[in-house]
C-alpha cells in the first residue's frame, strides 16, 4: 500500500542550527508532496507545496527538496528558533481527493 | 475572516454511544475533508464532501457517516462508538485541488477531541 514514512524519533537541535528532517515514500509516485506543521492540540498548518519537477523549494528559513530517485523529501530549517518547536509531518497524495499524512517528526529547538 | 470552526472541542462519550461532530469551512471553500488522527499519529483520511455528496472515502467502517449541508459546513457522525476511537478528528477545507500555481493547501480547524470511556 502506499505509504509515507517519518522519523517517529524526536530530533533535538540547538538554537541556530540548521534541522533537517526526512520523509520517505513508497509504494507510489506522488506528483508532489506538502509539508505541515502542527503544534500540540492544534490542527496542521501548510508550509510549503514541491513538485516531483521540482528539486527545490524555498520559503524564507525553510527549504524542501524532492528526490524522485531515492523517493525522498528533505525539510530544513535554517538558523532554527526555540518557536520552530512542533512536530512536522509530510503529505503526498493518494488519488485524486485524498491525502497520506506521515507519523510527523517532532522537532526541539533547544535554547 | 474566520478560518475553519469546529465543535465540540472536548467531549467524552461511553462505549456504544453515538457522536455528532461539526465543521464550518474557511469562507470561500466548498470542499469539506474529515480526518482521524489517534495520539503520536498522523492524519488519517475519513472521507471528503463537495456539493453536499461524499466524493472520496477512506478505509472506515459504515459506522462513520457524514453529511454536508447547501452552506458546506458539514457533520461526521460516529455510531456505537468503539474505545479505539477515541483520537482528535480534524476538519479540513479547500477550494480547489493542486493545479499550476495552486498548492491544494488545506485548511484545518482545530479539532475536536474525542475520548471514549
């Protein structure tokens, strides 16, 4: 079935450096991925949107990047704050209307 | 503008009992989706609805329903509700798919956090 993995382990990172978190999909080839942030208790907010011809994307701190050969998705943060705290998660597409969401990655910025 | 509304936040229901969740799209979104998500997990897609008809469902059982109304907020009703349903169900909403300049964002409220005893 398809599926898109995450690093279910917390990553813990200090203060301005740069976080990079990893998702992996298998069993299909999404034409794009998303990724979300969500803090605790609250629902998932988008960042950013790539496109499998896309290799990268860029939004102020953040950077995505989609290797359809390795069928991997990279997020950073760079110069990360102790606000950046919450857990990330990817999303691909599954048909035309539904989305796979990853476990999501929770991320510690530390001061 | 206010952006997706959900309600109850919090409720707690007993084991066969049944439960009714709301949600009132962002303003402007016609397109209304339903997501589980249990604790340490992601999402997990329940269905979708648009123009009051469910486009898409997700692997749940019949005991999960759900209906959308002309002004496209939109209901999910759990029946004989099981322990293991217990888990935050998220609303999303969005106006149109992944098209060229479009990111298909969704817009998620803040849930409703259900614990079934």
């Amino acid at each position: 079935s398809q599926k898109i993995e995450q690093n279910s382990e917390a990553l813990n990172i200090q203060e301005g450096k740069t976080a990079t978190l990893t998702c992996n999909y298998t069993n299909y080839s999404p034409a794009y991925l998303q990724w979300y942030r969500q803090d605790p208790g609250r629902g998932p907010v988008f960042l950013l949107l790539i496109r499998e011809n896309e290799k990268e994307k860029r939004k102020e701190r953040l950077k995505v990047t989609f290797d359809t050969t390795l069928k991997q998705s990279l997020f950073h943060i760079t110069a990360s704050q102790p606000a950046d705290s919450a857990t990330y998660l990817c999303v691909g597409p599954s048909g035309t209307y539904k989305y796979i969401f990853g476990t999501g990655t929770r991320l510690k910025v530390l001061a | 503008d206010a952006g997706v509304t959900q309600s109850p936040t919090h409720l707690i229901k007993t084991r066969g009992q049944q439960v009714t969740l709301r949600c009132s799209p962002k303003s402007g979104h016609d397109t209304v989706s339903w997501y589980q998500q249990a604790l340490g997990q992601g999402p997990q897609f329940i269905f979708q609805y648009y123009e009051e008809e469910e486009r898409q469902r997700g692997n749940f059982p019949d005991r999960f329903s759900g209906h959308q109304f002309p002004n496209y907020s939109s209901e999910l009703n759990v029946n004989a509700l099981l322990l293991g349903d217990s888990a935050l169900y998220l609303c999303a909403s969005s106006s149109a798919g992944v098209l060229a300049g479009n990111t298909g964002e969704l817009f998620f409220g803040e849930g409703s956090r259900l614990t079934v005893l």
